[in-house]
C-alpha cells in the first residue's frame, strides 16, 4: 500500500510491536524517506538492552532518537526526540539506560534542541516523538492526556515541553508528530481523544495514535489508517485521519486542518 500511495515521507511514532525484529526488518527496507521513533513497547523488556539495540542497529539511520533525521528529503527537516517514552513527565526505562547511558531531564532537552539547531532554517521543522510534550491539556480527552486511570491529568513529555520553549527562541516548529496515546479513551465511554491543535506560535500538534490501525468497517471493508500531512511553500496546509481500503483509495477521511 505504501508503495501505491507514495508519500514523499513516512514517519512511524513507535510501539511497533513488542521488540519483534521482524518490524524493524521490514521498516528498514523501505524505500520511501523513513524516520522512526520507538516506542515503550519497543524497549524489549529485557532489562539488557539487547532487544533495543537489535531495533536500533536494524533501523539505521532511520532511528531519529534525539537526533536531526538524515534524511533525503530536501524539504522537511525532522528532529527524534526522547525514545521509548512512556509519557508522565520523564522517566528513562532501564533498556533505554543500558544503550543511551544514564540521560538526565536536562541532557533529553539538550539534545533534542541541538538537533533542532542542526536543522536548517529555509524548511520546515517537524519534531517526531512517542509521547507528546506537556502543555496540551489535562482532561482524559486531550492530546496527550491520561485516560486509563483517575485522575486525568497531562501525561505528556516534559524534556519535549521545555526543548520546544527552547527551540522556539530561535525558530518555530512546523508540526510536531506523536503516538502513545491511543484515540479511543479507556474511561468514559465510547469517547475519543482530541487528535490536533495548534499553539498560538503557529506549531502545530497531532497525535497519530489510531490504535488498531487495520480494521473492518460495519460494510466489511478492510481499512488501514494513516494520519496524512501536506506542506506547501514551508507551512503545513493539510492534517487528516484517512482510513484506505487494499486498493488504496480512501475509504474515510477525518479532516483536522486545510488551509
Ligand atoms: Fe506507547
């Protein structure tokens, strides 16, 4: 399917399984521009690292973890932040410990703001991450807000909060892509979360969470979701949910932004 729609890029917001390298395997083929960042299922649970690094070493320089992306793509610059998040303000899980050595809050920011210096001011920057950063809202509904357990409260990242305070003093993301988060909230019903929001700096926030991403709908019809963004002229004009059928034609279209 991705190679029927070819996209001029393709970001994964991690939890792509649960350290099956198989993924990985499969991801680092494509040949499409890919930046990954993992998720905290992706950790391996291993205590060692070992699943982690395997992941990492298969993804290549598709792995955008704290780090300007590499790649080819001469019109978006794209900027990993922490990997393996599992959002609530910061925590490093020990996997992510044993391969990126002890990183304080401090350190998480500074590479993720170093990586943004790196990027070049004439394109846009988009900042992928696992969780989102603080500062969207702290109901169960909103982008990143936790809604398996009362209270609901922001359970975004805070390195990712502050580095994009930071970054904005010299420049102003464009968009800033993240997982974790599912649409579909656990308490409360048949409800789902808040998807997109912009900031009154003009940054732009999507959370691209549509667990699962293959179904059926009530007409039988097998669906895959991607979140689906366009650029024009250095800004980002459209931002939308878009469910496809095997043919890849759109099925379902849920429009968040057009200009
Ligand atoms: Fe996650």
């Amino acid at each position: 399917m991705l190679s029927d729609l070819n996209p001029d890029g393709i970001l994964f917001v991690g939890d792509l399984s649960d350290g099956d390298l198989r993924i990985a395997k499969a991801i680092s083929k494509i040949p499409i521009p890919t930046s990954v960042i993992l998720g905290n299922h992706d950790r391996g649970h291993d205590g060692s690292g070992d699943i982690l690094r395997a992941q990492i070493d298969l993804l290549g320089e598709k792995n955008c973890s704290w780090n300007l992306c590499k790649w080819k793509l001469n019109e978006l610059s794209v900027v990993g932040a922490r990997p393996c998040s599992a959002g609530g303000g910061f925590f490093l899980a020990p996997e992510v410990r044993e391969v990126y050595g002890e990183v304080s809050l401090d350190e998480s920011v500074l590479r993720i703001v170093s990586a943004a210096k790196l990027a070049p001011l004439a394109i846009p920057l988009l900042i992928l991450a696992h969780s989102g950063p603080v500062g969207l809202g702290s109901e169960s509904s909103s982008l990143c807000g936790r809604d398996w357990k009362l209270p609901s409260m922001d359970w975004g990242d805070k390195d990712l909060g502050i580095a994009i305070d930071r970054i904005r003093k010299f420049r102003i993301p464009e968009l800033v892509v993240f997982g974790h988060t599912h649409h579909q909230l656990r308490i409360g019903g048949n409800r789902t979360r808040k998807t997109f929001t912009r900031d009154i700096w003009g940054t732009s926030y999507l959370n691209a969470a549509c667990v699962p991403r293959r179904g059926i709908d009530s007409a039988g019809e097998n669906l895959c979701h991607f979140s689906w963004v366009e650029f024009s002229s250095g800004k980002l004009t459209h931002a939308s949910h878009r469910w496809f059928r095997n043919d890849s034609s759109i099925a379902y279209e849920e429009m968040l932004f057009n200009q």
